[in-house]
C-alpha cells in the first residue's frame, strides 16, 4: 500500500485536536499504577479511546498502537498510527503545562507524518515526509549551532523500575559529562516537547537514552523535517527500533555522540 502521508495530515490534526480539548477539559480523575512511579490517569484512557474509535472511522486500513492499551487493529500495509495520549502523565497530574499529544503515522520501522498538540502552550507542531516542519502553521528549522559549549541540551527522564539502578549508570555518567561540556541541561519531562523544541531550535539537542515508539513517532519526524540529524546511541540512522533517540543540530551531532561514548565507558567502569 503507497500512501502520500502528507494527503492523512488533516484526519491527523483533527484527531489531535480531540485530544487536546479533552486534555484541557477534563481534570485527570483516577489514577492507575502501571509500575514503579508510572500512571496512567482517566484522560489518558479516555483519549487514547476517543482517537482510536476516530481514525478507525477515517483510516480503517491503517493500524493503531496506543500506549495504554497497545495494538488495537492490525494493517497488512505495515502503516500504524502511534499514539501519546499524554506525553508527560506526571506533568499533568501536577499541573504542569508540560505535556502534550503526539500522534504519528510510522510506514514499517520509519515515521513518514507527526502531529504534536501542546494544549496548555497553544502550540502545535506538525510534519509529514520531505515536506518541512510547522509550528501553528509557520515553517521552523532546528538550531544550526556549532559550539556544545553554547549548547542547551535536554535530557529524557532518569529511569525508574526495578532496574533502575543499572540503567541510570549511564544517565548519571552522561550528565556528569554534559555538566562539563555544554552551556546548561534541562529535563522537561516529556518526549514530544523535547523533540518539537529541538526542531523549533529553542534547544539544541536532546539526549533520551530510551525510543518508546509513542514517546517518539511524531516528534522524531518533525524535528528531521526541521533540519535536525537523529540517531541512535551510536550514531547509527534511528528508527522506531532504536535503542535510544538522539536528535541535535547536525554541526554538534559528533561531539555529542562521541560524549555519550565517553559516558557509556565511565558507566561500564562504575558497575
């Protein structure tokens, strides 16, 4: 199946823009552990349902993956709609303006369209494949910074869980060495915003050592089509199968991949 991603754009702004009147309407009711310091809350729920129930209307050949209830219709095309219903849980349940719904259209292992819809900023960024990146309708590029030294880069969230301990080694190696490297770090707390900052060149990078495919779908194919280079952990091409999502201007791309090299050594060593 060959589909243009960029004629699905408007089902996909429609569909965030449920999402988003819900998000802003509705306080976020029950919560339901899912492990060690992870929730989900009613809003959660109840987007993931109003979106699926609504692309399944618009786009009944196109899979769907939410985060909260997983795959809920299969495509023989390989093309699956992947859903954030909110991006940053804990943001939103401390009400923190931080969060957002990221809604992606991924074509076997790539991301080819993304929405990102920032309820509480009045931002919404979107992408679809060799066609450039938007925010609220304007064209935005990522940073071109050339220095890490001037550089603000974020970093995903510290791992919980019950091997947390091992897998934040290497987080707590990489900000050791960021601290000593770049002009400041930031931790946002949600995956959609990191990625749309950096494609809107308000940072300049972002270093999540994890690649949920709902945390990433949207965000990684805005911030390419924004001009920004994203890889994995080694610097090798990223996909929805990466092990990590790191996504920088391209002129400090190298330096941060050879510092995340460093880190990764200092962590083995720790151990």
């Amino acid at each position: 199946m060959t589909v243009d991603a960029r004629t699905l754009l408007p089902i996909a702004e429609q569909a965030v823009t449920i999402a988003g009147e819900i998000v802003k309407t509705r306080l976020p009711g029950t919560v339901t552990a899912k492990g060690d310091r992870d929730m989900a809350t009613e809003v959660d729920y109840a987007v993931e349902h109003a979106i699926r129930d609504f692309l399944s209307r618009e786009t009944p050949e196109i899979g769907f993956v939410g985060e909260e209830e997983g795959a809920t219709a299969a495509s023989e095309s390989g093309l699956e709609w992947v859903l954030d219903p909110v991006d940053g849980t804990v943001n939103f349940l401390h009400g923190l303006p931080l969060c957002g719904v990221s809604l992606g259209l991924v074509d076997k292992d790539m991301p080819t369209l993304g929405v990102i819809d920032l309820p509480f900023l009045g931002s919404r960024y979107s992408a679809s494949e060799g066609h450039g990146a938007q925010a609220n309708g304007q064209e935005i590029h990522g940073s071109e910074t050339d220095d890490l030294h001037a550089a603000v880069v974020a970093m995903g969230d510290y791992a919980v869980g019950s091997d947390a301990q091992t897998k934040n080694r290497l987080r707590l190696a990489l900000t050791h060495k960021l601290v000593a490297r770049v002009q400041r770090i930031r931790m946002f707390g949600a995956a959609s915003i990191d990625l749309a900052w950096v494609a809107e060149g308000k940072i300049d990078a972002l270093i999540m050592l994890s690649n949920k495919p709902w945390d990433t779908a949207a965000g990684v194919l805005i911030a390419r089509e924004a001009g920004a280079s994203v890889v994995d952990l080694d610097g090798s091409p990223h996909t929805m199968n990466s092990a990590a999502t790191i996504a920088a201007s391209p002129k400090i791309l190298a330096d941060l991949v050879e510092l995340i090299a460093e880190a990764r050594k200092a962590a083995e060593r720790s151990e």
